[in-house]
C-alpha cells in the first residue's frame, strides 16, 4: 500500500510540476515570467481504507515539507518550457500519462486521464488556473488500493513569482 500512495503522490506532484510552468491564453501558449517561484503544496483530502494514522500523517507531512520551496528559473529556461511535453511524460518520467482532456488555454487549466508508473494505475485531474506570475491548480487522485479498496488524495498547488532570482549563498 505504501508503494502505491507513494506513486501516487509523486505522480501527482511530477504531473504539476510541467502544469505549473506555462500559461496558454486563448491565442496561444503564454509563458510564465522567469525569475523566483515559490510554491506551496496543501494536502486538501487523503482518504485510504484501512490506513493507520500515522501513515496518513506521514504523507502529510511529506506535502508540508515539499512546500515553501523556492525555484529559480531563467529566462532560457521558461522559453524553452513545453506543457504539452510535460504531461505526456508521466510520473517521474518513468510512467505513462493518457489524457481524456487536456484543456489549457484563456489561463485556465483542465486535465483528465489515467496515470501508470510502477504497474500501477490511477485516474488524475487538474484544475486550476495558470498566470505569468501565478498558477493555482488543484491535483485530485483515485484509484484502487492493492489491499482493496479506494484511494482518493486531493491537493493544492500554488506557485507565486516572488521577484528577481536570488542570488546563490556562498560559503
């Protein structure tokens, strides 16, 4: 069970990291403005039959430390970025996304299908919306749990541009 939860939340998390660096407005892609991005991640619903609450607890916690991280990206870099390119590399560039629908367009985003990495399979949705200085997306995951059941996690991803890139510390 915990290998699956840990595809899942990687999986998920892999699949927004590419959502979160684009913005397609209606007459095209419009890329995000380059420089310091902080995003912050919320677990909104974690629901796994039969888990113990310190595994539910865990994976909280893995959510609040994989949030408030800053990332530089450089002009080159938010030129070269492909959204597109991004969701069809699945989760950890190891799996395989199917998309059903992949709307990204007017700053908005709404995307559905079906991930597998590790053998295994889960139904994924992104909905948010995608700005040159902010994205907001919320990533929710189902699928069946190995020991029966069905597993449902629900985050929230929000990536501010927070100013110029900082300089690296020395030492």
């Amino acid at each position: 069970m915990k290998k699956f939860l840990t595809v899942a939340a990687i999986g998920a998390l892999v699949a927004l990291s590419g959502c979160g660096k684009t913005d397609n407005a209606a007459s095209g892609p419009v890329k995000r403005e380059a420089g310091n991005w902080k995003t912050d991640i919320k677990l909104v619903k974690f629901e796994v039959p039969g888990m113990p609450p310190e595994m539910k607890d865990g994976m909280a916690k893995m959510m609040e430390g994989a949030s408030g991280q800053d990332q530089c990206f450089t002009q080159e870099q938010v030129d070269k970025e492909d959204i597109a390119a991004e969701l069809a590399k699945g989760p950890g560039n190891g799996g395989e996304c199917k998309w059903a629908k992949k709307e990204i367009a007017g700053g908005k985003i709404d995307v559905a299908g079906t991930c597998t990495a590790n053998g295994q399979t889960v139904e994924m949705t992104m909905v948010g919306t995608m700005a040159a200085k902010k994205n907001d997306v919320t990533i929710t995951t189902k699928g069946k749990v190995p020991t029966g059941g069905d597993m449902e996690m629900v985050m929230q991803m929000t990536s501010t541009h927070t100013g110029p890139c900082k300089a690296p510390a020395t030492t």
